[in-house]
C-alpha cells in the first residue's frame, strides 16, 4: 500500500486537471498559439504527468514528469520526500528535446527553474481565481548575465 503524498507533493494537486492555453512568443508578434495540457498523477500520486499540446507547427507538443527524483524509493531507508532536494521537472517534447528542471509550488505561484552555461530558463505561473487560472511567464539567458521575456501562457481550468 503505498504512502499518503507529503506536503510538497501534495501541492502538485493544484496543476492537476485539464487546462485551456493561450501563448505568445517574442519570436512571433501578434501570433497567440492555442493549446491544452492534461495534468493526472501516475499511479501511487508520487508523480504528475503533465501533458500539452499546441494549435501551432512552430511550438512543440510536450510531457514532463513532476516529483522528487533525487532518492530511490525501492531502498526502505529512503526517505519518502528528502529534505533537502526540491522537485524535479523532467522535460521532453516532439522535437527530441529534453531538459531537467527543479520546481516548487506554494499557495501564490507556480516556479521551475533551469541554469546552464549559455542557456538557463525559468518561469513563474502565478495562481489566480482560486487556482483556477496560472498566468505564467518565462525568461531566458543564453549571455549567462541578462534575462530577456520568453513565452507567456495563460492556463485556464476547463469546467
């Protein structure tokens, strides 16, 4: 029988569900690309699947995997939430793109973040209408000094 989710696994409840989107890019102006994410917990609630798709060929469909990641659960002496790692964020889309991120949830906003040399990312999706709504926006940093606005999205609850 698997164990209740911890506190900070439990916050993942507030992206479960399914959402609209609405995107728009620095890259194309005036362009809102449309989509929908499906976000379930995997079997055992240790994980989310979150899963989003784009009306647009320019923006890549995705799935990313949420949860703690830094211990082996099979080992009994592992901790069911280590203290001192942060949720992980495992990242893959249609373009054979893959990247890890850490991320943390709280009552206000939704944070993931990823620094690498000449590319680093990171986001906040701020909770609205009783976590009906995120509205999020990403930063990128390829100079390793400046952030510069990346995609904003809009996430709404379907009924």
């Amino acid at each position: 029988m698997a164990n209740p989710p911890t506190p900070a696994l439990e916050s993942l409840d507030r992206l479960v569900g399914s959402w609209t989107t609405e995107a728009t890019h620095p890259a194309l102006p005036g362009v809102v690309v449309h989509g929908t994410a499906d976000v379930e917990w995997l079997e055992g609630k240790r994980f989310i699947i979150f899963r989003a798709r784009t009306d647009h060929p320019d923006f890549p469909d995705s799935i990313s995997i949420l949860g703690f990641t830094e211990a082996d659960r099979i080992d009994p002496k592992a901790p069911a939430e280590p203290s001192s790692s942060p949720l992980s964020m495992h990242y893959y889309d249609s373009r054979g793109v893959f990247r890890d991120y850490t991320t943390h949830i709280d009552d206000k906003a939704w944070h993931w973040e990823r620094i690498a040399p000449g590319f680093s990312q990171r986001f906040t999706g701020t909770f609205a209408d009783n976590f009906r709504t995120i509205d999020g926006r990403s930063k990128l940093r390829r100079d390793d000094a400046e952030w510069a606005d990346d995609l904003r999205i809009t996430y709404r609850r379907r009924e």
